[in-house]
C-alpha cells in the first residue's frame, strides 16, 4: 500500500472517528443546538420555500428564456447608462419584499443572462436591504433615527458596493462587455408591455404571497394583509390570461389548474397555502410537458430550483444550529453576543456586522430581534451594522452565491458588506 496517496482517507476516517467517539451528545446546549437547526429548517421549509423561493425561481426561470441577452446588456450591462442601471438596481427592493435567499434566483436570472456584475451585485444587495415594510417598522419600533439611517445606508451601501466589484473585477466586465457587443440583434417574439405585464404578474404574486401582518389594525398596510390572498388571486389569473394569449398555454391547460384550485380555496380557505401549491403544480405540470417557450421556462426554473434549494436549506441548518433561531439559541450563548456587540467600539461593530452577515433573518424579523439586543445594551452603532450586514446576506446565501459567481467574487462581496457595515456603524454610532 502506498501511503503517500492513502493517507488522506486514512486522516478523513480517522477524524470522523473522532468526531463522533467525542460527540458531545447529552450537553444541554449542544443538544439544544441540534433541536434548534431542526426548528429552524423546518420553519424556513414551511414559510419561506413555497410561497417565497418557487415564484423566485419561476421569475428567474422567466428571466432567462423570455428576456433577451441584449436588453439586461443595454440596460444593466457593462457599457450601461451607469446613472440608469444603478438607479433602478439600488431602489428594487422597494418593489421586492424579499429576503437574502429570495434574491438568489433573480440575481442568478439577471448575472447569468449577461448584467455587469456592478448593478447585478446592487440588485442583490438592495433587494432585500431597502424593504419598504422593513424601514417603516425599524423607525416605527427602534426610532426614526435608525429608521433613516438604515434606508440612507441601504441605498448608498448598494451602489457603493456595486461600483467597487465592478471596478476591483473591471478587467472581467470588460471583457464580457466586448463579447456581448458581438451579439446578433435578438428577434422580437412579442412587445415589451406584454413582457411588462407577463413579469409584474408574478412579482405580485411573490409580493403579496408574502405580505406580512402589520403590527397596527388599521391603515393601508393592514387592508392590504386582510386582502392579501385576494389581491394575490388577482395577479395570479393575469399571469394565466398572460400565458394563454402571449405565451402558447391552452385554455384547457389552465382550466385544468384553475378547476382544482378554486375548489381547494373554496372547501379551506383558512389554508390559502394548499391552493396554492395545487396551481404551483398544476403550472409545473403542463409547462414541463409543453414544447416551446413554457418548455424552456419549466427547464430553466428547474436548473435554479435544484441548483440553489439544497445549499439554502443546508445553510439554514447550520445557521440554526449555531445562531438558533429568533429569541432561542444556538451552540453560541445569546449572552456572548450582547456583551460584544455593547458600546460602538471598532469590535463591537465588526462583530455585529458579522454576525448579521451569517445570521438568517427572515424579511422584517431584524427588527423584533434588535429590538431586544438593544434592550440588553446593545449600542446604536453596531445596531445599524447588524441592519445593514444581515438582511442582504446570510450563511446559506454565501453558499448559493458561490455557485453563481464564483468563490474570488463571493469573497470580495461578503468583505464589501461587512467591512461597510462596520464604517457606517462607527460614523452612526459616534454621531448620535
């Protein structure tokens, strides 16, 4: 036997070996730990995989069939009007209330079909930084201050970020640039407001699917959630008049899915997630049969959904298993935390800015948890850290974007991040 080749088993065996002879089962806190990974894959599995990620792959599926190379290239590409491209990457999570793992199919839609890594990394940063819901309740629960604070720094944070994975990678982006000016002027298959329409469809349904309960009992964000699933429905029977007229789906195809549906929605209307799911397979059913574009659309949702939904539920998994969840804990004591994130010290923010930056939180579930952070001392500037470090990125994110943009890029962005968040804590902690 030749060691030289065979001691790499042999250590890898050996130190598994020693890693369950020395498993500290029986700990409270390790066992505590475990069951926390398995709460939290399991809520992130009930509450975020079917109405969050499944409209995020079928956009990001619709991504790369139905919008052509050239329009992401002449709007969002290398040589893009910079003003035009950063400005509608930096404000689209007001449209998208979506978290750090929602974004990774549309950020993977619109990298892969050809946008400069500037504005697309914008775009991944400012979907589910710059939340409308999310801002109106930090200033609402933790001050207007922070409240200000957090959109001034989501905003500013996006292009920034962009701007400087454009310029530390220009050399790449100039090269793609140069290849997609020899690209063929694309055909165009239909107008672009029936794209337009096609594509709002769907984010409203992502949106409103996704509507959070407001904390108030009155007001247009409360008549929103009571009408959530209806104005939800609304969308859902445009993007299927969509299909059928501009996009080759039969009438009896979708009243195949529309039949059952209804039914469903009709006999357990206290269970709006079950109709649902009943079109979500209705859709995937015919579309993945159909030939043509809805062919190609089922394919490409596809690639997204088993490329990205076993890393993200892996990466929950950890997450839980370290972090815990929202107002449990982890392997890591909660009170290790509160005492390094007090003050505004260079430590405390960094920390801060880290922690959020492996930390899932799920869309508006920062703000309750910093609310009791603070309430144990936790200082204003590392606050502002953790709300602009950990909504936009999360263990389980790194893991999916590595896949899409490689480990080099990946790096550099989650530095980006948290090296920002760090500065802007600083700065806002030393003024107020």
């Amino acid at each position: 036997m030749n060691w030289r080749t065979e001691w790499k088993p042999l250590a890898l065996i050996v130190g598994l070996f020693l890693a369950c002879f020395y498993l500290p089962v029986g700990i409270p806190r390790f066992d505590n730990a475990v069951t926390e990974a398995f709460e939290l894959v399991k809520w992130y599995a009930r509450e975020h995989v079917i109405l969050c990620l499944i409209p995020a792959f079928f956009i990001a599926g619709a991504i790369g069939v139905f919008v052509s190379q050239a329009s992401v290239m002449k709007y969002l590409g290398a040589k893009a009007h910079k003003v035009l491209a950063y400005a509608v990457a930096s404000v689209s999570g007001t449209i998208l209330a979506v978290c750090s793992c929602t974004v990774l199919p549309l950020f993977a839609g619109i990298y892969r079909m050809g946008a400069g890594l500037g504005p697309a990394t914008a775009f991944l940063y400012s979907g589910p930084a710059i939340n409308v819901l999310a801002i109106t309740m930090t200033a609402r629960v933790l001050g207007l201050k922070l409240g200000v604070a957090r959109a001034v720094g989501a905003v500013v944070f996006s292009v920034v970020i962009g701007l400087l994975m454009h310029f530390i990678f220009r050399k790449e982006e100039l090269a793609k640039a140069a290849a997609a000016a020899e690209l063929p002027e694309p055909e165009v298959k239909r107008p672009l407001w029936q794209n337009v329409i096609y594509f709002a469809a769907m984010i409203g349904v992502l949106v409103f699917a996704n509507w959070g309960k407001p904390e108030q009992t009155t007001g247009l964000w409360h008549f929103i959630w009571a009408a959530k699933w209806l104005i939800t429905s609304a969308f859902a029977v445009a993007l299927a008049v969509a299909l059928v007229l501009w996009f080759g789906m039969k009438v009896w195809q979708m009243s195949v899915i529309a039949v059952p549906t209804v039914t469903v929605a009709l006999l357990v209307p206290e269970a709006p997630m079950i109709p649902f799911v009943v079109a979500v397979i209705g859709l995937s059913v015919f579309t993945s049969t159909n030939e043509g574009e809805t062919g190609e659309w089922f394919s490409a949702t596809w690639t997204f959904a088993k490329q990205i939904t076993p890393l993200l539920l892996f990466g929950v998994l950890a997450a839980g298993f370290f972090l815990g969840r929202p107002g449990k804990e982890g392997v890591i004591p909660s009170e290790w935390v509160t005492w390094a994130v007090g003050g505004n010290s260079l430590g405390a923010n960094l920390f801060a800015s880290v922690i959020g930056a492996f930390m899932y939180f799920a869309t508006l579930t920062e703000v309750p948890i910093l609310q009791g952070l603070i309430g144990n001392g936790m200082g204003q500037g590392p606050a502002l850290a953790l709300l602009l470090a950990g909504p936009a990125l999360s263990l389980q994110s790194m893991l999916v974007l590595r896949t899409i943009m490689g480990t080099k890029k990946t790096v550099v962005y989650v530095l980006l991040v948290v090296v920002m968040a760090t500065m802007s804590g600083l700065i806002y902690g030393a003024i107020v």
